[in-house]
C-alpha cells in the first residue's frame, strides 16, 4: 500500500534542521505485515530524543530511515502467529522483545539482543524491511518507524491497550514513559518514603517525575532551564534547583534520576545522591562523553550507580501498570503534551526539541 511518511535522507545535518531538511516527506510503498507482524495505522507518534539524535548524527543509523518510535495506533490487518487483534488500538515500543534470547530472561535489565540488533540495522526482528521508495530500501526506526500514515511492526513491538487509554496517551507509554518510568520503578527501586531527585527535565525526566509522585514519592527537579523547573513544580516537584542551586543547598536525596544524556548532569546526580542511595543513569551522551567522580565517594558512603538501558523495561509487563496509574487519575500524562502538530511541522518540532522548548510535541494524523 502507498503511505506517506517523514525520511530522514542523511545524519548529522547542521540544525536548524528547518532550514538544512534532512528529512522528506512524501510517499512511500509498505509492504503487506509478514508473519508474526500488523499492519497498524498511526494516530499519535511522539518527538523524541532519540529521533533527534539520528537527525543531528550523535547517534548514527542506515538511511534513508523512516523516523518515529513513539506511537500508537489501530491494528488495520496481522500477519499469521501476530496474535494481535485487529481492530484494537497498540502501543508501539523502540524495545522489540523476541523472549527467548539470554538478554530477554534478565527481567528488563538488559535490552533484547535479537531486537538490539535489528534496531541497530535498521531493520525489523523478521529481517529486512518492509518500506520502499521507488523500489530502493528505506530503514526502520528502533523497529517502528511512526512518523507516518501506517506502520508495519512486529507483534514484538506492540503492546495491546483498552480502548478508553486515547491515543495521545498510549503514544506516551511507549518511550517517554516506558524509559522514565522504569528508571524510576525497575532501577531506582525507592523504598516507602523515599525522596526522588530527577536530573533533567526533558520528556523522560518528567515522565519519571510524574511516575514517582504517582507512588507517593516527594520528588526534586534540577534542570539548567527555569521554564522546565516551573513546569516540574506545577507537576508536583515540591522544590527544584539548578544543578548550581542543588550543590549550594547540599541537595541529597536516596535516589536520584539522570535523565538528560550528558555527562555534567551524571556528575550532577552522584552530587547529590545521598549516603547508602542509588544514582540512576537513563540519558544516552554521545560516546565520547567522560565524566570526573570520586570513587571514594561510592566506596565511603555505600552508594551504587545503576545503568538502566530505556527504563530496564519489559513492555508488556511495564505498560499495563502505567494505564492502571493513568486510569486511577495519579498519572496525569497529558500534562507531558505540550503541543500537537501535523507531519509537515516535523522539521521545526526537531529544532524547538534540540532548543529545549519543548517538552513532548505530537505528530497526530
Ligand atoms: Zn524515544
Ligand atoms: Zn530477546
């Protein structure tokens, strides 16, 4: 079938990405979903990071590619064994699980290797790809490729919900939430009580933020940016701080989430977790990234940092506790919205997220 789609056409292109247009929109042919694969047709997909990491080159994929890994939608045909049915609305996750492989029998603590790497290929854990433009390959995006009409995914992908979870909000589980929150529920694991301090206010900090005050945690926000720290105490941050505010005030929380991929706020977060607490790192730096800590501070004060690859999630474990907490009114994940946009606008969404001007803008179809 013919869809249309936003294609990223090369990497590292210099931003503002409105004016350099690395990415096409036009249409593309889908082929029809192979076994253990549906068809979905897309109604939400989210701006990520990790869109914008492909876009601006710090995290290099095959293109042409097919951005959008954030979505949900409604699943319009399933190919044999999906065991999806069609009808029904799904969130589509960048993590595909295939549940056999060593990596899948870790709990979460350790992404699917088999799904790893089809995400690193560009292509989906079936093998090869189902998008063509003018009959020349173009890649998938961590296995979804969202940001278009229709999608074909694996059943590995998706995670069936309720009709009464609307789209806005399922396209949130699948990476802000999912990676946030995780980080918060699977590697930071704070005991009754606990205060929560979160690095980094983007997306994904946020999402654990709001995460953490849905378990009743008292939870702190440190971001370099005063508008993000005013949105995280309207969101129920009980105070916030720069990361120079955080160090004059002695800030030390039990456990504290780093959620803005860059090495200063991993040095920031050991600052400020206290004695016997847990340091979670969730942001993905560029590589070449270092970072300076003591290590007798981890040795003295008993601490522990925890890597948690996209939340040490397990989907379709994870995602049903999130609609729980949504439906009960303690998740309020609309809030993490900040503006709807068409495929067209992709472009000027990319630069408003590389400013940091916004917090999740939605392509809605
Ligand atoms: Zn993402
Ligand atoms: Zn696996």
């Amino acid at each position: 079938m013919q869809i249309i789609g936003a294609v990223l056409e090369r990497c590292g292109a210099p931003a503002p990405f409105a004016t350099s247009r690395p990415v096409t929109i036009g249409p593309l042919e889908l082929d029809p979903p192979g076994p253990g694969e549906i068809l979905v047709r897309i109604e939400a997909a989210g701006v990520c990071h990790s869109d914008l990491s492909v876009v601006d080159g710090t995290r290099a994929r095959p293109v042409p590619m097919l951005l959008g890994h954030e979505a949900a939608g409604i699943v319009e045909a399933a190919g044999a064994d999906a065991g999806v049915a069609v009808g029904g609305r799904v969130v589509m996750t960048f993590l595909p699980r295939c549940g056999r492989c060593d990596a899948c029998r870790t709990d979460g603590r350790l992404p699917c290797s088999v799904g790893g790497a089809a995400n690193a290929a560009g292509v989906l854990v079936g093998g090869g790809v189902r998008l063509r433009r003018d009959g020349a390959a173009v890649h998938h995006h961590l296995g979804v490729s969202a940001f278009a009409t229709h999608a074909v995914v694996s059943a590995a992908s998706a995670v069936p919900v309720d009709g009464d979870v609307p789209p806005d909000i399922a396209a949130l589980l699948g990476c802000a939430v999912l990676t946030g929150g995780g980080a918060v529920i699977n590697a930071g694991r704070p005991g009754t009580g606990d205060t929560v301090a979160v690095v980094g206010l983007g997306g994904v900090g946020m999402a654990a933020l709001l995460v953490a005050r849905a378990l009743g945690h008292k939870v702190i926000g440190v971001d370099t940016v005063p508008a993000k720290l005013e949105l995280a105490r309207e969101l129920g941050a009980a105070a916030t701080h720069t990361p120079a505010g955080a160090a004059d005030a002695e800030l030390r929380a039990p456990v504290v989430i780093e959620a803005a991929g860059s090495a200063r706020a991993f040095e920031t977060a050991c600052a400020i977790t206290a004695p016997g607490g847990t340091t979670v790192t969730v942001g993905l730096p560029h590589p070449d990234a270092r970072a300076s800590i003591a290590p007798l501070t981890l040795t003295a004060e008993a601490r522990t940092v925890v890597g948690s690859y996209l939340g040490s999630a397990v989907p379709g474990r994870d995602i049903p506790r999130y609609v729980e907490l949504w439906r009960s009114g303690r998740l309020p994940l609309d809030r993490l919205v900040s503006d709807r946009i068409g495929l067209a606008d992709l472009p000027e969404a990319l630069d408003r997220l590389a400013a940091g001007a916004a917090l999740r803008q939605l392509v809605v179809f």
